[in-house]
C-alpha cells in the first residue's frame, strides 16, 4: 500500500478535491483516482472525501494507493509520429496529453503501448516490463521530442550520454511576465518539496540542476524562450522557471492558479534533440515544428503586439 500526505497551500484553495489530486498525481489518471475517492481511500482531515469536495487553506489529505495488480501491457495500435528510425533506436514527437508509460490506473493510451504495436515487442528491457525502449520522459503535457532504444545496448550508450550531460535538449516555453534579461543561467539544487513529496521545489540539499534560457521575443504580459537543459532533473524548467518568477503558462502545479492561456494547456515545447548515435558514431539532431496549439498562442500574442 502506497501512501501520500499533502498540507493544502493557499494558491490551491477551492479547488476540488479529485481535480487537486490529479494535478498532483501526474502518473495516475484522473478516473482512477476519483474510482479510489469513492472506495473512500482519500481523506480529507481523517474523513473521507468527495470528488467535487471543494479544499480549503490547511486542510490535511491523504491518499492510499493500492499495490499495483501483476500486469502485461497491450500492444495498441496508436498513430505515432516517428522522426527516425533504424534498427537500434527511434526519435518520437509526442503530442500534448499522451502519457509516456503505463502506470497504475493508466495501463492504456500511452506511448508505451504504441511502440510496443509498432516495433513488435523489440524494444529495450532495461527499464522493466512498464517501460520497455523509454531512456528518458517529458511529461504528459509537454510535447516534443523523445529518443527510444530498442535494443539493450543502444539503451545503456543512450543513458550514458545523457548521465555524462553530451545530449542536446532544447525546448520552446512560454512563461508569465516579461524577462528583462537576454539570457540566464538558472543554477538551482532541485528536490523533493517538504511540503509536497510529489511536487519538486529549489532545496539547498537538492540534487544539482541547470538551466539555459534565452529570450526569443516579449510580449505584453509574457516571453517566449528557448530553454537549454544541462541536467535532466524531474520537472526541472518548470520549477526553475517558477523559482525566477517566470511560471509557465498553462502548467497546472507550479503556474497560477488562473490563466488566458491555461485552456490550451501547458506552453512547454521538446524542440530539438541531438545525440550520437550508438552505433555508427555519428552525431544526429532532430527538430519538432511547433505545434498547431503552441503556434495558434504565440500568434495570438502577436497580433495583440502589433495592436490588430
């Protein structure tokens, strides 16, 4: 049995209670969690929880999750947009809102189950049963590119690249307020928020980080970057992003609780991946074009810039 504590801040106040979960839960699908509201497995200060139970400041909310039925994931036959291909590995562009591996109420729909469709089970062991060829993850909101091994070779020279920091990730944000400076190096430890042991936070202790931006073009009331990563910490743009006072639009967890743009969902963009390729040595790069909901946003912002 799993289990998770939260302490309610302010900035999540009346929200409901199986809407604050899934923000918080990210590798549980909404559905599930609100099943596990009903089986009265969510607490909210020791009683049991509604799905529209609206929270306020303070309130204290534990969750069990049960331990995870024995499970063989399905091969579906999902479209996916396949950027390379060869006989060690895949370059994929992942839409917005596909979740990269099963996970517990969430064994359907993800990119997991359309690679094992399209390559036919040959993919990378090294990561388990849940997570045949994935090296590394974006999140379910962002879009963009993600390199895949299919062997269990191509698989370890992958992650040790991206261990010795030689892979290339470039992603195109847009963030809240407007940065004065062309560039900045964010240089912040990043780790488990005390608070909130799903949420990651700036920690003193934390785990080293590092970010690149560079500012692209200001708006009104927002930026659009360009973000390099050094290191390859879980959620690290966007909480350093929110460390600066540069949230990104549309991100559920560490933006405003409001947004003009959130309806769109999270403006974080995996642009550009280059690596050297396991086998050949050869350095390859891939670029991802903006996607329709990206661009309809920076057009929109445009037109207001220019007063039409």
């Amino acid at each position: 049995m799993e289990k998770h504590e939260f302490m309610l801040d302010s900035e999540d106040e009346g929200k409901r209670l199986d809407i604050f979960l899934a923000e918080n839960l990210e590798e549980y699908s909404r559905s599930y969690l609100q099943k596990l509201i009903k089986e009265n497995r969510a607490l909210v200060n020791q009683e049991p929880g509604k799905n529209r139970s609206l929270l306020k400041e303070g309130d204290e909310i534990i969750i069990e999750i049960p331990e995870p039925k024995p499970l063989e994931i399905k091969e579906e036959n999902i479209p996916i947009e396949i950027i390379y291909e060869d006989k060690d590995l895949l370059v994929v562009n992942k839409p917005q809102g596909m979740v990269v591996h099963p996970g517990a109420g969430n064994y359907e729909d993800t990119l997991v189950n359309a690679l094992m469709y399209h390559c036919k089970g040959k993919l990378s062991s090294i990561n388990g049963v849940i997570r045949p060829g994935i090296v590394h993850r974006i999140d379910k909101d962002t879009s963009g590119l993600l390199m895949v091994a299919k062997t269990d070779q191509a698989h370890r020279d992958l992650q040790k690249q991206l261990q010795d920091r030689t892979v290339s990730r470039q992603y195109l944000l847009l963030v809240h307020g407007v940065m004065e400076e062309e560039k900045a190096v964010i240089d912040a430890p990043i780790g488990r928020s005390p608070k909130n042991p799903l949420k990651m936070t700036v920690l003193d202790d934390g785990r080293y980080a590092k970010t690149h931006l560079k500012v692209l073009e200001r708006f009104e009331k927002h930026t659009l970057l360009e973000a390099r990563l050094e290191t390859g910490r879980t959620h690290q743009i966007r909480v350093h992003l929110q460390y600066i006072g540069h949230s990104l639009v549309g991100d559920p967890v560490y933006g405003p609780r409001k947004s003009h743009f959130s309806r769109e969902g999270q403006m974080l963009h995996a642009k550009t991946l280059g690596f050297v390729h396991p086998s050949t040595g050869e350095y390859m790069e891939f670029d991802s074009p903006v996607p329709d909901y990206f661009q309809k946003v920076i057009t929109d912002l445009k037109n207001l810039k220019s007063g039409k």
